[in-house]
C-alpha cells in the first residue's frame, strides 16, 4: 500500500470514529430546550403527535461505549488502520495458509491410500467417495450435472446406467477423464431425401422395440448399411469408436422420432475435455471411482 493510500485510510479511519465518538458523548449532554408541557414542539398528525425527550436508556449508552472500546481494540490488534499491521500480525493470506495447509494434512492419508489402489476399491471406500463427488461436481457437473445423469441437450450421457459409449470398465473411465473423448456422427441429410430420413429414422427405432411405421422401418432397412459401418450391422455400437448402441433405450440426444430425425439430417458432434492437464492423477481417479461406483452399483 503506497504512502497517499495509507494516510487516506487513517484520515478516514480517524474522521469518522472523531465524529461518531463526539456525537455519542455531545448527546448524552446537550440541552434540548422544552415547552412548559415537557415537548418540543415538533407535531405530527395535524397535532396529534407531539415530540417529547427523554434520556438514552443506560443499556444503549453501555453498549454503545463498548462497541468504541472494541473497535479501538481491533484497530490496533488487526490491520485496518492504513499499513499499520497489527500487533498481532494477523493477515488473511496467512490464515489461508494454514487453512489450506490444515486441510491438506487431513486429506494426504486418504490421497496416498487413493492413489495405490485398484479404482474399483476407491469406490468402495466412503470417504474416497465424498471427495470425489465433490471433485465431480465442481469439475463434471456442468454438462453431466449433479448426480451424474447426463444433460440430452449437450449429449452429456447419464453415468449412473449400464451403457456406456467408450465402456464402463476401470480404464475406460480413467482414459475417458485423462484423455477427453470426441464424438462425431456425420450428416446424412444431404445425401437422402425428407422421407428417406423419416424410414431410417423408424427402422433405428425398430432397433430398440420403440414406437414406430413398420412399413417405412423396412423401407429404411436398406439406407442402415451407412451407419453400419460405426454402429454394426446389428445396430449394438462400437466402443471402440464411441458408435452408441442403438438397441437399447439409452440415448444421447433423445430417442424419440424428431430427435433421431435430426441426428441423422445434420449429424452430432460431442466433445469431452480431457482432464489431465487440469486434475492432478489423484483427484482424476477420484472422479473415476465416483463414476465407477455409480454406475456399478446397478449393474447385475
């Protein structure tokens, strides 16, 4: 803090307790001269409301004197009085030091045990599990939200289930976290007409036993050899490519007609950050054995 900044904040400092401490002593001794019926003379009401005075109750005055003595206490133990320190030396970076540094000694034993073993162990330990739901919530749940149920609009999948686009084993996730994932499912639209779209759209539906024209599924049975080479002949998906599985009733950007419709007219795109240059290894496989046990914990 330069000298000028220093001295304007001792001038105002000084100032405004000046006035406030005159104020609070002038006022338990002015004269406040009185009608001969005890008021003022000030009215209210057309009247009805006149102004009386009567003394500060003895409760205020010996609060009010001890919030001087406080302040005054503060002041010259605390920094607050331009570059004056403190006697006590007191400053909030500091405290954050030993905050952070507190905190830390608490968490290394758990960090060091998290860090050795296998990740389907950090998700049977409970409090692996509180700190990586944190993580996962401070770092995931923008695009796959709170609890980790994924978000159709940014095709964000649910991690809770058993389907997984890159596989759910313990590496899969932990290559997912480290290294991102991205996604791109091309566009057909230019190369097949409105109802060309429209059977391939029910005959994807057919794939996973929905609602759909059975007619026009098998008329869209034939235009699926494009989209076999991701998603196989069968329609099953590729992990390897991150091709989703069609014949289930997972869908990462809605699986209804209209939505499959335009995933198939303008294509998808989807991208997944990659971790690892953020997270350091062990909070990465935080979140992994939070992921991992979520998804798990459903599965047969």
């Amino acid at each position: 803090m330069t000298a000028f900044w220093s001295g304007w904040i001792m001038f105002l400092v000084v100032f405004n307790l000046g006035i406030t401490l005159f104020l609070f002593l002038w006022g338990q001794r002015v004269i406040i001269p009185l009608l001969p019926d005890g008021t003022t003379g000030h009215v209210w009401a057309h009247g009805v409301l006149r102004e009386s005075v009567r003394k500060l109750p003895m409760w205020w005055v010996v609060l009010s004197a001890a919030m001087f003595v406080v302040g005054f206490v503060y002041l010259a133990l605390y920094p607050g009085f331009g570059s004056f320190k403190g006697t006590l030396g007191w400053t909030s970076h500091g405290e954050l030091a030993e905050d952070l540094a507190a905190n830390q000694a608490r968490l290394d034993p758990l960090l060091k045990r998290v860090a050795t073993m296998p990740l389907e162990q950090v998700a049977a330990d409970p409090e692996a599990m509180q700190l990586g739901h944190r993580l996962f919530v401070d770092n995931c749940a923008a695009c796959h939200g709170n609890e980790g149920h994924g978000n159709a609009l940014v095709g964000a999948p649910d991690l809770t289930d058993t389907d997984w686009t890159y596989g759910g084993s313990a590496d899969a996730i932990l290559a997912s976290i480290n290294n991102g994932r991205q996604g791109v499912m091309p566009p057909l639209g230019g190369g097949m007409d409105a109802a060309g779209v429209e059977n391939l759209a029910n005959y994807v539906l057919s794939l996973s036993g929905a609602d759909h024209w059975p007619s026009k599924a098998e008329a869209g049975k034939a235009s699926f050899a494009l989209c076999a080479a991701c998603h196989g002949m069968d329609g099953t998906g590729n992990q390897a490519l991150g091709a989703p599985n069609l014949t289930d009733h997972t869908w990462l950007y809605g699986g209804d007609q209209a939505s499959i419709e335009k995933t198939i007219r303008e294509g998808r795109s989807g991208f997944m950050p990659a971790w690892q240059t953020r997270l350091s290894e062990t909070d990465v496989r935080l979140i992994a054995g939070w992921v991992y046990a979520q998804s798990h914990a459903k599965a047969p």
